[in-house]
C-alpha cells in the first residue's frame, strides 16, 4: 500500500514540487503570465492542457508510446526556457519574480510525467519500458540543470535571506524551496555538480530496469491442472482462477497470478501443502531467480551511488540525506520505534507459531511450521480461537459494495459526494471508472476519482494511490484529479467480486489517500506536499471505518442473500482484531529494518542476498515469516528514491493514525462532526503550509501518544 506520486520521481525532481513525499503535483496550464517563457507550439497532443469538462481531464484516448520521446524533449526544452528566464531576469529578486514565477514553471513537463508515469505503471509494454530507461536519465539531466543554475539559485538565496518580511505562507514555500536546493546540490563546487549529475542519471536508468525486471518476474502464474489441486478452495475462489487462467488462454486450467492479492487467499485456503510451497516460492523469489530477471546487481549499484551521492551532499548516510526533511528527522527516531515494537511483536510470534504447531500435531500432520503454512494454519487457529472463518466473511464482502461504503463515508464525514461518469470522459483501460466528485452542500464540483481494481499483464503488483491532477488556487482555481489502483482477481462472467476483510482495509487505505488529495486546499503547488512519515496517516486512520456498524449494515451484505452481516459475526471479527498481529507486524517492521539498516550504510558496498540474509539473523527473524518486501522485489525502495530509507513512515503513521482514531472513540460516534472537521481543516486540506507535528497538535491538543498503537495491535503498552 503506498501513494504515488503518479510521476516519474528523479532524483533531484525540485521546480515542479511535485514533493515525491505527497504524490500531489501540478495541473493544467496557467493563464499567461510575464514570467512564463513562450508555451510550446508542437501540435503533439501529449503536450497540450488538458481540454474537455471537469478543468480538463487527460486525454488517454490520445496515447500512443511514439508520441512520448519527442514530447519530452519538447517540454524539457519549455521548462529550460522558462528557467533561463526567471534565472536571467535583471529586476531585483522578490517572492513574486523568483518563487511564484518558478511555481509557474514546468506545467507542460508535468502533465507529460503524469500520464506517462500513470500509463508505465498500470499498462506498460516493453516498447514503453525502452522509452522509459531514454527518458529517465533525460530528465534527471534536466532536474540537475535547474538545481545547479548558479544564477537562479543567487536569486532563490536573495529571497530566502529577506524571507522574514514575507507572509507566513510566502515565507514557508520560500524556506522549502531553498532547503531543495541546497539538499539537493545547489551549493556544491562545480567538480561535485558534475558527478551528482552523473550519478542522478545512473539512478534514474538503475530505477528503470529495477522495475522492468520485477514485473517481468510478477507477470507470471502458477497453472493448477486438475480439481485436485483445488483441494481447499471456496467456490468463489476457484472461480476467480479459473477466470485468471481464461483471460491468459488456458481453458480448461486454474491460474494463481504472482500478486499478493491472488497468492494471500490460496495460501490461506489450500489443503495441498506441496502447491503452497509452490505458489509461496514464486511469489517470494521474484527477482532472485538467477535469470535475466534477477535485481541483485541493480540493487547494489543503487545503494552504492545513493552512499556516494549522500557522501557528496554532505550527509552521514542515504537514510541521514533522505530523513533530513520529515517528521522523524534522524534515522535514530525511525529505529527507537520500530525496536519498541519488534520484541513484542517477535515474542507474540513465537505464540502464534506453538498455537499452529499444536493444531498440526494434533491433526497428525507430521510438519513443522514454515513460511507457507503459515496463513493455513492461523486461519485454523482463528476458526478454533473465534469460531470465525475468512470463507465466513468474505461473502459479505463484494468489492462493488465496499467501493460504495468507501464513497458513503467520505459523504459522512467530509461532505463528498461521488457521481459515476464512466463512459463521459477518457479512460487508458476499459476496466477503468470513473467518478465526479461534489461538495454536498453547496454542489460545487471537487475532483475526479479513477478506480482501476484488477489485475492485468503489464501492471505493476500491490495497491497505490495516484495524483493525475493536483488542487491549487494560484492561477486557478485547479480542482484535483485521483485515483486508486488494486490488483483484484476478476470474478467469472456474472459473479461479484469477494475480497478478504484485509482487502477490503487495503480498498480503504487507498482510498484514504484518494480523500486527502481530494480535500487539499492550497494556494501553492509547493505547499502541497506533506513528509513521507506523514502521508500514511489519512489513509491509514481511514482504514478504521471498514468496521464500523454503520458501514456493516449498509454495504457487508451477503452477495447472494442481501442480508447484513449478522451481529455474532462482526462480534466475532471485533474479538479477533489483533489476532495474528504477530504476523503481520513482523513481515512489516523486518522489511522496514532492512531498509533502514541497508541505506545506513555509509559506503553503501552490499551484497543483497547476504545482507538481507544476516541482518534478519541478527534481529532475530522467526524463521516461519518472510520479510513482507524481500529486497529483489521491493519496488518501494528501488524504483525510485521516495520510500527509500522512509519504509518504517507506515508505523511512523500508525501513531498518529490509532492516536486519532481515539479522538472519535472520544467523542462517541466514528463520524463525529466536529472530529472529522478538525481532521479536515488541520490534516487533511492545509497541505505542509505548517509543519505537520504542529498540525497535529492542532487536531488532537497534544503530541501523539504510542501506547496508541501498541494498544491497537494487542501488544503490552510497556513494551520496551
């Protein structure tokens, strides 16, 4: 679960702000101003505002990939013109002709990398990938060019130093913009400008080819070939694969396609042990199979250039160089919290793996518990434990009425309301919807919401959230465009979607990013952006409201019934709530201590497998939970720099998010009016115009507290 910036992130990506901490970045053209070079006049399509209603939508039905290498260029070479002037300008430096005037700049550049990003992300081609590794070190060049103007950075500096008679708003963009700069290179010599740029651009490929390979590996299945594989399987599960193995030419077979959302299930579900190794091995070794495909090598040069170019900016490490502007701060602060919970969470493992091993004794099984039994035989626990069964619950669980309940709560709480108009304005897939999105109140017109649920070849795996269009009021107003994107297996012809109560969380969270895109109310395009360790809050404390009675009443109906979900059931699943919180806690936080250890690394020389292999002995890793992103796939890290070093910010968010999930049990009701407009107005709509741990305060009258979340997942709240 992640939000994406829904653009390429390069390394030193500064002018547009897009802020690859947020996801939130600019939008249609601006109306003409002195300090905007000549707009491109090339009649590519790509490189035009976008038209049509809502402010302008993109324009899929207009993509083709051999549109793409020429429109970059020309808007590389639109943006350039456009800095050159502001950088050339002989007036005295001011806010308005050197910060506001670079807010203005790269509009064009921007649309291009949100749709090309969207495109490569969700329906790529090797056709797209080649253009992709040409274009990636094009514009890392470019960012660089920008970021070491001396001439423009005189300016940025001018301004910066008489910054304190600006207005607050002024004079944080302005302290933002400098801080990028100078973390980004602005101030080194003209030697280590020259090797920055160089290593900028090796990273900018490396990211490319990362990604190339882990979707070669995750655009792979499993056949079953007989009923007899299918030993174990709901009925809706089954059909689910067989619709997998039809869409890929295998009548007749069962298809288990390399992504969590289809391997999770059956490893929870099948009764043939041999087949979970099978399927588990697949999903865990993509990228490390030793072939064409294998990241091993692409992740050493990468960690060993962020080493350098950390080393180049200054900074300890690549973690101390990324940390340097979020809430943490230091990787110190990541790592005290992740080792609070680790020991709790490895001691409540140990519990659960005797809890498994009891019931497999007991059946005569003859194993000890590993990596693939796992799932299967928690289920087993929890139906003893709870009387609760996941083929119990996901009946009530089809995917259209969760997406529904999603749309139902923001209308609660915010005042959003979501009109389908699929079919009205272009899509790049014909699986893609889309929704208007309106104030209640007043019917204003917000934002677009695209959902793109189901798993396709060419997809990149897990579920994310995207920025097609950020809000803004400089030049506008400029409403937003979001979108979430899953990798649901498709039902058979006729069938619902059933999805598992840890889908339907993840349906939530992602939509949690969507709302807060939604809801941003910023007058610069440079404020928008929040600190990684922050932008999982929204989304994670919207996870919250996926149980509430209400949503259970409305929309966790039986799909062949119609009956709500009976109250034994929700008690049953409200008495489970921390169960197999070991798991989960521990594949999470081992993968987020690697990373964090890994970009600590001052010289950054690393072998991947032995690394990753003796950092988890060292920890104390049970040996039945694999890291939940083993490092030759962990897309999060190596396919661009925004969650590298930053993987711990989920439980950085998770503080905040059960601290204010609290302020609603507080108040009595979980849509609570004056809780969710405190939420919106000092979390949700003021973008980093303040800092974020005073934002929070705002909201909640007071630090968040920890024994929040120790609580929330069942652990001891004196942890150590």
């Amino acid at each position: 679960m992640e939000y994406c910036p829904g653009m390429r992130i390069t390394p030193s990506r500064i002018l547009v702000f897009t802020l690859a901490l947020s996801g939130v970045a600019r939008a249609s053209a601006a109306p003409p101003n002195t300090n905007r070079a000549k707009p491109v006049t090339n009649q590519n399509p790509l490189l035009q505002p976008w038209s049509g209603p809502y402010g302008g939508v993109p324009p899929w039905d207009q993509v083709k990939p051999d549109l793409f290498k020429p429109a970059f260029d020309a808007a590389i070479a639109e943006q350039r013109a456009e800095i050159e002037r502001i950088a050339a300008s002989r007036g005295a430096p001011t806010f308005d002709n050197t910060i506001l005037a670079m807010e203005r700049a790269g509009r064009t550049l921007d649309r291009l990398d949100r749709l090309f990003s969207v495109i490569t992300s969700n329906v790529t081609t090797p056709e797209l990938q080649a253009i992709d590794k040409e274009v990636a070190p094009k514009q890392a060049a470019a960012d660089d060019e920008i970021t070491f103007n001396e001439a423009l950075f005189r300016r940025i500096d001018a301004v910066y130093a008489a910054r304190d008679k600006l207005p607050p708003e002024q004079k944080r963009l302005t302290e933002r913009v400098h801080d990028r700069f100078v973390r980004s290179g602005a101030k080194l010599d003209q030697a280590q400008k020259t090797r920055l740029a160089a290593i900028n651009q090796e990273l900018a490929v490396a990211f490319t080819d990362f990604a190339a390979k882990v979707l070669a590996d995750e655009n792979t299945w499993v056949v079953l070939d007989k009923e007899a594989d299918l030993a174990g399987l709901p009925a809706a599960m089954v059909s689910s694969y067989r619709a997998a193995a039809e869409e890929r030419k295998l009548p007749g077979k069962w298809v288990i396609v390399n992504t969590r959302s289809s391997v999770d299930p059956f490893l929870t579900f099948s009764t043939r042990r041999d087949l979970r190794e099978k399927v588990w091995r697949a999903f865990t070794q993509r990228g490390d199979n030793g072939n064409d495909h294998d990241t091993k090598a692409t992740i050493a040069r990468i960690v060993k250039l962020r080493a350098e170019r950390a080393k180049l900016l200054g900074f300890a490490s690549h973690a101390h160089w990324r940390m340097d502007d979020t809430m943490a701060k230091d990787p110190k602060a990541a790592q005290a919290l992740m080792l609070r919970v680790w020991p709790a969470a490895v001691a409540r493992v140990r519990e659960e793996v005797a809890d498994m091993q009891a019931i497999a004794d007991k059946e005569g099984a003859k194993i000890k518990i590993e990596p693939w039994d796992y799932r299967f035989y928690a289920e087993k626990v929890r139906k003893a434990r709870y009387a609760i069964d996941q083929s119990e619950v996901k009946p009530y669980f089809a995917l259209e009425n969760l997406i529904q309940g999603g749309f139902w709560c923001a209308e609660q709480l915010y005042g959003l309301q979501f009109m389908e108009i699929t079919g009205k304005v272009p899509t790049f897939h014909p699986d893609v919807r889309v929704w208007e999105v309106k104030d209640k109140t007043s019917g204003k017109h917000v934002g677009l919401f695209y959902g793109d649920y189901f798993a396709r070849a060419g997809k990149r795996s897990g579920a994310w959230a995207a920025g097609y269009r950020s809000q803004r009021r400089l030049d506008g107003p400029v409403t937003a465009i979001t979108s979430n994107n899953n990798n649901f297996v498709k039902a058979a012809a006729g069938e619902p979607v059933l999805i598992s109560l840890d889908d339907a969380r993840t349906l939530f969270h992602e939509f949690g990013h969507a709302i807060h895109g939604l809801l941003q109310d910023v007058e610069y395009p440079g404020l928008a952006g929040t600190p990684r360790d922050f932008v999982e809050f929204p989304s994670q404390v919207n996870e919250h409201w996926v149980l509430t009675r209400e949503v259970l009443n409305k929309f966790a109906r039986h799909y062949k019934t119609g009956e709500p979900m009976p109250q034994a059931l929700v008690d049953k699943i409200n008495k489970s709530r921390t169960f197999n919180q070991g798991f989960a806690t521990v594949e999470y936080l081992a993968s987020a201590i690697v990373d964090m250890e890994l970009h600590t690394l001052p010289g950054g020389d690393v072998d991947a497998a032995k690394f990753e292999r003796e950092t988890l002995a060292r920890i104390g890793m049970p040996r039945e939970i694999a890291m939940r992103h083993r490092l030759p796939h962990f897309n999060h890290l190596f396919t661009s720099d925004a969650y590298s070093a930053g993987y711990y910010s989920y439980l950085w968010s998770e503080v905040m998010d059960a601290d204010a999930w609290g302020a609603f049990e507080e108040a009595g009701n979980p849509f609570d009016k004056g809780t969710a407009e405190k939420m919106r107005r000092y979390i949700l709509s003021n973008g980093n115009s303040i800092d974020r741990a005073e934002a929070y305060r705002l909201f909640r009258g007071r630090d968040p507290d920890v024994k929040a979340l120790l609580e929330k997942r069942g652990f001891p709240t004196s942890a150590p």
